[in-house]
C-alpha cells in the first residue's frame, strides 16, 4: 500500500517512481522468503504482531480431537502422535499425508487479546518409499521408518 491509501508504513514512504518497461511476475521459493522477511523485520506496523511469546506444548485438543507430541508418547501403551492430513486433490488415498507430531507450538501476541495460534511440527512419510495401499482392501499400510 502507498501513504495514498491513508496506511503509513516507515519502509514504504521513499518517494521515488518508476521507469522503463514493466512486467508482472510471481514470486515463489526462497525468493518470496527473502522479501516478506524483510518486510515483516523491517516494519515498524507489524513489530508488536512479529512478537510472539512461544509456548512448547504436549498435547492439544481441538474440534473433539485429540493430538499429542511424540515425546508425550514415550513409554505410554497406547500412542496419539500420527497425524493424517488430506491432500488438497482429494482424487485418491495416494494424496494424502502420514505423519508424526515432534512439537506442537503454541503462538501469543500479547498485543491481541485471546489471539493464539497453534503449529504442529510434524515429521512428513516419504509417499513413494513409506506407504503402500493394500490392492484387495484399499488400506494405506505406513512405514514410519521412511521419512522425508
């Protein structure tokens, strides 16, 4: 946005213009990593919301589902660690992802009140070389010992 838009950011307010011949293109990858790092550093707006208080926690429930870390998990006979998470495709079992949850971090903006935000760390299956479908009953047999 520019200070034309009545929102006034310190990085954004060089006065200058452009010339020559433009083009629109996307950024992707490491590129796109670079620039809204810069940004969300560089902002004085954002700071107070780029400023979270980060909580490591054991276990989370949430929509009447239960998730627990691996560590959680340790020397407990049953386990609730693996998490299963449907691809955006949803054409076949092949899509989706198995995983296991290694940290789940708990995000607080104190200038927010009630604002948390939850991150699940999860350490991915290899879909090639870790699952396998059964062709007769259509079950996903995992091998957790192949992870990306």
């Amino acid at each position: 946005m520019s200070s034309n838009d009545g929102f006034q950011v310190s990085i954004f307010n060089y006065s200058g213009r452009a010339s020559g011949a433009t083009k629109k293109r996307w950024f992707s990858g490491p590129e796109r990593y670079i620039i809204e790092t810069y940004i969300l550093t560089n902002c004085e707006v954002v700071t107070p919301y780029y400023d979270a208080e980060v909580t490591l926690v054991p276990a989370y429930s949430i929509n009447g589902y239960n998730f627990q870390t691996k560590r959680h998990n340790t020397g407990k006979s049953t386990m609730n660690c693996r998490i299963c998470v449907k691809s955006s495709s949803y054409t076949n079992e092949k899509n989706n992802f198995y995983g296991i949850i290694e940290d789940i971090i708990q995000l607080t903006y104190p200038i927010i009140p009630n604002l948390h935000i939850v991150l699940f760390k999860c350490r991915w299956v290899d879909p090639v070389r870790g699952m396998k479908m059964h062709p007769q009953y259509h079950l996903i047999d995992v091998n957790f010992k192949k992870l990306y």
